[in-house]
C-alpha cells in the first residue's frame, strides 16, 4: 500500500477509533449490553466523551506506519480525523452538559 493521499488517511483515522469503541465496550463494559451502554454515553456525556478519547487512541497506529512509510499526506488525513474527533470531545466535554 503505497497510496500518499489525505483521503485513505482520513479514511483510516475515522474508521479506527470505531473499532476502539468496541474494544472499550468489550474491555471496560462488558458487563452491560451494547445497546444499555450506547444509551448510557448518550445520557452522560462526560463518560462518553471519555470513551470516545480511549477510541482515538488507536489513531496511533496508521499514523506512525504511515510516517514511518513516509507517506506524509495519509499521515495528515490520520491527523485531521483526529482533530474532528477532538472537536466533538471537546463539544461533549464542555458544551453539552
């Protein structure tokens, strides 16, 4: 995969901290059902924004590959994904209460 486009960053970086809110749920709440737990987030939104910041965490591991392979500009759509996931724990966090 040589592809240096913002795009499959971007791609990457919105598509890996869906798959780190499972990891969160099946680690740090799998006591609850799934669909308790997404009504939980939503009435809390400090948890949930807490969730989602253990979520981006895995934004990691495309951008140190893609830096690592030199393929700067699908580290920077890695990068931009992950400030709109900022932005919206941020939004959570402070805004929405």
């Amino acid at each position: 995969m040589k592809r240096n486009v913002p795009l499959l960053g971007f791609f990457f970086g919105m598509i890996m901290p869906v798959i780190g809110f499972f990891l969160v749920y099946l680690i740090l709440f799998h006591s609850y059902t799934f669909n308790d737990f997404t009504k939980y987030l939503i009435h809390t939104h400090e948890k949930a924004a807490t969730v989602i910041s253990l979520s981006i965490l895995l934004n990691v591991i495309p951008f140190i590959y893609f830096t690592s392979k030199r393929l700067d500009l699908s580290a920077r759509g890695v990068f931009v994904a992950t400030m709109l996931y900022a932005v919206l724990i941020v939004l959570l966090r402070f805004v929405w209460n």
